[in-house]
C-alpha cells in the first residue's frame, strides 16, 4: 500500500476554509492540526500510480481555471 495521498481538508470552526494538499508519509499525521484543533480531512484519495507532486499541481491548476 503507498503513503502517497492528495486529500481535503476542512475547519469546522473556519467553514469559509478548505485545503487540497498532498502527502507521501501517510494520512496520519495530516488529519489534524495543533494549530486548528478543528481541522479534519474530509476525504482523501491514495495515489497508486504516478508522481504525487505533480498530480497535486495539476488538480491545483485545474481548481485556479474553475474559480
């Protein structure tokens, strides 16, 4: 199974908030935050093939053209 994950995340305190992010060393350590006890992952995707780095880039890009 990989680390490598692109996920969504949210505030329930900071609902105009959100974040699509990326990590390679699992989704445990990125489902929540000392800094925003409120931060969740709403859903994340594993990666299994291809480079996660430019796969986050790409969707990044793609959200920026939409909004």
């Amino acid at each position: 199974m990989s680390n490598d994950w692109i996920y969504i995340g949210a505030d329930i305190d900071r609902k105009e908030l959100s974040k699509i992010g990326k990590t390679t060393v699992g989704l445990e350590i990125r489902h929540t935050s000392s800094q925003s006890p409120g931060y969740f992952i709403y859903t994340a995707y594993e990666i299994i093939s291809g480079d996660v780095g430019k796969i986050e880039l790409e969707l990044l890009n793609y959200i920026e053209q939409i909004y």
